[in-house]
C-alpha cells in the first residue's frame, strides 16, 4: 500500500486519494500530482518550472501562472481542513514544510 502520512493527512498514490483526519479530501487529478510531489521531498524546494514538468508534463502550452492557481486552489481546500503546510519560497518556487 503506497500511503504517506504527514500530521494528519494521508496520501495514498496508488487510489489516488487523500485524507485529513479521515475525511476524503475532493481534489482536482493536477491538485493531487501537485501535493503528491510536494509531499514526496517534504522541505525541498520545487521550482514552478519542475512542478509544471512533473505534474504537467509535456502537455500544449501551458501559463507559467497555473501552477500558483492550482497552488491557491488546493491551498484553499488544505487550509479547510487546518492544514497550512504548502510554503511559498519567494524567487525559488514551493515547498511542503513539516
């Protein structure tokens, strides 16, 4: 079972699920690659330029604004749930801090 668990969040990759205290957190497949990946190296410092890599990939073009408006949007859905852990690094990028 591939599941992470950080305070009380759970993130389970192979479901492609997440949970706060239990409670099935609804995020969009980007919302949940991006906590995936942040999640993974808890305190790294992620560029915007290698989470669009990572989450998005080689898809059409894409703004380098999506990833500070899917950042906002599941920032916005965490925060809900108490959770404050997506740190924004100002001139580097984001980073899950423990």
């Amino acid at each position: 079972d591939n599941t992470r668990v950080l305070g009380s969040l759970c993130i389970n990759s192979d479901r492609f699920e997440v949970k706060v205290g239990g409670t099935l957190l609804n995020l969009s497949n980007k919302e949940f690659a991006l906590l995936d990946t942040l999640t993974s190296e808890p305190n790294r410092i992620f560029s915007k330029s290698q989470l669009l890599d990572k989450v998005w990939g080689t898809e059409d073009y894409i703004d380098d604004n999506t990833v500070a408006v899917t950042i906002a949007r599941l920032r916005e859905k965490l925060l809900k749930q108490g959770i404050k852990n997506i740190v924004t690094v100002w001139g580097f990028g984001y980073k899950w801090e423990n």
